[in-house]
C-alpha cells in the first residue's frame, strides 16, 4: 500500500469529522450506526422491535417494546453511542487481516437488514444511499481503491464515534438532552447521567486508541 492509500483515508476521515460544515451532512452515517446498535441490541436481547426513524437533523430514535426496565434495556439504550466506535474496531480488526471485500458485503448487509426496519422516507434515502455507495465499492472498484475506502470507512467510525459524546454533554448542559440516552440510563438505572456519558466517552475513545494503533503500522 502506497503511503497516499494509507494517510489519504485517514485524512479525509478527519476532515469529514473535524469541519463543522461537512460534519452536517456525513454526521448521518454516524445516526445510521447508532441506531442500528440500539436495534440489534433490542432483537437480540427479545424485545419487539417496531421501526427505526433517521432525521435530517441527524438525529434518530428506535422503537421497541418490552420491559421499561431492566437489564435488556440497560444494554439497548447504551449501545448506541458506542456502536459506530466498536464497528469501527471490527472494521480495524478486518482491514488489517485483509479481509476487506468481507468487510465491504457485510457492511452492505447490515444495512439491507436494517432498511427493512426503516419508517420515514429520510430515513430510507439516508441507508438507500450509504448502502448505494459501499455496493458500488465492493462491485466496481480495484483491490487497491476498496483498500482505501475500507480504511477510510474504518477511520470515520473510530474518529466518528467520538464527536456525538461531546455534542451531547453540550446538548445536556444546555438542558436540551432530557431523552438523550445518557438521561434514560440514569432514570432506569439511578446512576448520574453525566457518569454514563464518561463511560460513552471511555468506550469510545478507547477503541480509538486501539483501532488507531492497530491501523498504523500498515
């Protein structure tokens, strides 16, 4: 891999994630994994799920039914920040083995799945396109150009999954968070909000730390 594959994805990553312009639109992506974490989490754990809704102000909620509490419910409204870190980490962990056509399908996969569950048109367009583009790359493109998108989609989670856990301890401050994830932890759980909000910030930073230092020497 030539040095321009190997920093250009980590670059524009940065970029994308860094410039509060660009962050508007491709924040999105980050919405599509959060959401997907609380609905496989749901599934998983047995609730109903019963839709997901993505916003064009890049927000989202997931619908399920099942106990209000417990710890089911614990793990649910707790996987969504963390989700698009920990998927950036499996990314990081497939890119270095040289896995990254098995990567590209199942990223296209999990999307198909999660479009079955989707309820508003955004929302639909939103997954239509991202699926569109990891298709496309999986089908079309050279060994070496899936490489780079690979690591590229790789950089963006790890670098991706941070910025929301800041946003929204601004977003509680402000008191404009009363239903974030972080306040319904700590209704259910009796922990400060502001404690779940350290551990999002733990887990994500975290696998950052280690992602980053599994994609470096490549």
């Amino acid at each position: 891999m030539s040095t321009l594959t190997k920093w250009a994805p980590a670059v524009l990553a940065l970029v994308l994630v860094a410039s509060p312009g660009v962050w508007r639109y491709s924040r999105h992506v980050i919405t599509i994994a959060h959401e997907a974490g609380h609905a496989l989490v749901a599934l998983l754990t047995g609730r109903r799920l019963e839709g997901i809704k993505l916003n064009s102000d890049t927000s989202g909620v997931t619908v399920s039914r099942g106990r209000p509490t417990g710890f089911a419910v614990v793990l649910m409204y707790f996987a969504g920040y963390v989700t698009p870190s920990l998927l950036g980490l499996g990314a990081a962990a497939l890119v270095t083995s040289e896995q990254v056509r098995p990567l590209l399908w199942a990223t296209v996969a999990l999307l198909v799945g999660m479009l079955i569950m989707i309820r508003n048109a955004f929302g639909v367009l939103s997954v239509v396109l991202t699926g569109a583009v990891m298709f496309g790359v999986s089908w079309y493109a050279t060994a070496e150009w899936q490489a780079a998108f690979a690591l590229f989609v790789t950089w963006f989670l790890l670098l991706g999954g941070v910025r929301p856990v800041g946003e929204l301890q601004r977003r509680r401050m402000r008191g404009l968070a009363r239903q974030s994830d972080a306040d319904q932890l700590a209704r259910i759980t009796r922990v400060p909000g502001l404690v779940w909000v350290l551990v999002f910030a733990g887990v994500t930073v975290g696998t950052l730390v280690v992602g980053g230092r599994l994609l470096l020497p490549l």
